[in-house]
C-alpha cells in the first residue's frame, strides 16, 4: 500500500497495473451499515489472510505478508494500459488443472466463485457522492487532492 490509499484503492491500483485491467472492486459480505453512519465506506475484503514469506524485494529476511482478497468486474476484458504480467481468462474448470496456479489460490478460487454464484447482487450500495473503487475513480481522486484549494466564501 501506497501512504496516501486504502487498502481497497491499492487493490485496484495492483489490478490496473498486473492486469492493465480498470476493475471495480465487489465489496465482501460485511456488516449493514447504520442509518446516519458519517464516515465513507470502503469495499470490505472477501478474505485477509496472513502468509509466512521468504525473503523477497520488500525485505531481505521471512515475514509475514497480509494478503485482502478482493473479487472485482471490469467493463471490458480489453486492458486500458499496457499490462506488467500475461493476463489469460480461466473458467472455473480452468481453475482446477490450468498449470501455474498455486493450490492456496485453487482453492480461493473455488470458494469465492461458489459463493458469489449465490448473490444476485453484491451486498454493498455506495452512498450518493461516493466514488466507485476504480482506477480512473482513484485518479480523479488523486487529481482533486491537487487541485488548489476553492474559497467558498465568495461564491
């Protein structure tokens, strides 16, 4: 994560740039929200998980990585920028036997397609004036926290 990003924004922007994909998360199963709650929501998780990791380009020595697993869309499987990784589309028998997958991520896989085949919709509805979590949406973002500031006053 980025200093300046949620978790759920630096979901994204990993997508954008592995994928080249402009995704918009699909919040997990979280707790209804409050009539009146004054803070902004952000895309819950589907799963965090804590994995045991080898040194690596981050730290020269095994540590812990949280991994928060998020299911998302995007309107076109055409990438908007060039991608960092090959991007192949798999079916859920894909998943199963394509070489190149790891086990822990066969079985999220699974489970996380079983469980959304079983909601019509996501559960989360974003507030009016919300954002969506999508690259162009953190861009924006990101542009509008640059913009000088506006004096309300005279207007």
């Amino acid at each position: 994560m980025e200093s300046n990003e949620t978790a759920a924004r630096c979901g994204v922007r990993e997508a954008l740039e592995e994928t080249g994909l402009d995704v918009t998360l699909v919040p997990g199963p979280q707790a209804p929200v409050p009539a009146g709650f004054p803070h902004t929501l952000v895309p819950a998780p589907w799963l965090v998980a804590e994995v045991r990791a080898a040194p690596d380009r981050h730290t020269g020595e095994p540590h812990i990585h949280e991994d928060h697993v998020w299911l998302a869309t995007t309107a076109s499987r055409r990438p908007v920028r060039q991608p960092e990784h090959q991007v192949r589309w798999l079916t859920q028998a894909d998943i199963a036997s394509a070489p190149g997958i790891s086990e822990d991520s066969r079985i999220l896989a699974a489970e996380l397609l079983a469980l959304t085949a079983q909601q019509p919709a996501p559960p989360f509805r974003w507030l009016a004036g919300q954002s969506h979590a999508t690259a162009a949406g953190h861009q924006a973002d990101a542009d509008a926290s640059r913009a000088p500031p506006v004096d309300t006053d005279d207007q």
